[in-house]
C-alpha cells in the first residue's frame, strides 16, 4: 500500500539520493552484450535498475526537505533522538527518518520501526515501551531531541 504522506530526510540524504538517481538513468543500455549469453542478466539488471528509479522517485517526492522540526524537544520526523535503553543504560544516538534516506554521519530509524512509533511524540525525560521481534518488551527513555540542523551544527562545532 503506498501512502502520499510527506517524509523527511536530510539535505545531504536527498543530495545523495538525486546523485544515485542521475547515474541510473545515465546507465547506457548495453547493446553490445552477448544476448544469446547474457539476455537473462541484462532484463533482471534492467528491471532492479527500473524499480530503484522508481523508489527514488517516490521518496524525492515526497520529501518534506524544506521544512525542519521546530526545537521543541518533541520526537519526530527531522529531529535526532539521545535514548536510554533502561535496562542495560546504554545510549544511542540516531535521527528519526525514513528508510531509504540513510545519512552516512548518522544511523536513521524510521517512524514505522517499533522503536521509532514508540518515540513519536515523547520529549526528553518521557520512558516509553515498545514490542521486540522475540515477542519481549523493551523501555526506553528519552534523553534529548533536537533538530537536524542543530545536531549538524553542535557536531561540526566540536570538530
């Protein structure tokens, strides 16, 4: 089922997938392959190649890129979440995203993963639970979120 809400993705996210979506296209079709040894090859190619196209179409239109989360402290889409797993105390650091907007400085979870529903909406200081895949259950509390922008330029800050 496809949906037509808006994602969003960083800057350099959809730079990267612009880039990937150019060279698809500017793949030459391999008239000088053997057809009789390698038909099968060059239509399987041909249709993986298509159906990247395709998704890449469809995340860069739908992408909300032009509007960053407010500084609210609220997790969602566009802000960088600090979370504490309650049980062990470890800390992770990833930006709540969409899958296939991966960003090469930053894990990206996305709102439809059972971490990242189970963050929308929570501010800092807020524990929530969500369902592992061994049918467990694991809390989490919220430490910080802040905005893209502000994440990158604290990171860039202590560089």
């Amino acid at each position: 089922m496809q949906t037509t809400e808006s994602i969003w993705m960083t800057p350099q996210a959809r730079h990267s997938l612009e880039q990937e979506l150019a060279a698809l296209m500017a793949v030459p079709n391999p008239a000088g392959a053997d057809e009789s040894d390698r038909a099968d090859q060059v239509v399987d190619a041909w249709l993986a190649r298509k159906e990247r196209i395709r998704q890449i179409h469809e995340l860069l239109s739908r992408a909300d890129h032009a509007v960053n989360p407010a500084d609210d402290g609220v997790a969602e889409p566009g802000m960088v979440l600090t979370v504490r797993f309650d049980d062990t105390g470890d800390t992770e650091t990833f930006l709540l995203g969409t899958r296939g907007t991966a960003d090469a400085e930053i894990d990206v979870y996305t709102v439809n993963s059972p971490l990242g529903s189970a963050l929308l909406g929570a501010t800092p200081g807020q524990q929530r639970t969500y369902q592992l895949p061994n049918g467990g259950t694991q809390q989490v509390t919220v430490l910080a979120a802040r905005p893209f922008g502000a994440h990158q330029a604290e990171q860039l800050a202590t560089q």
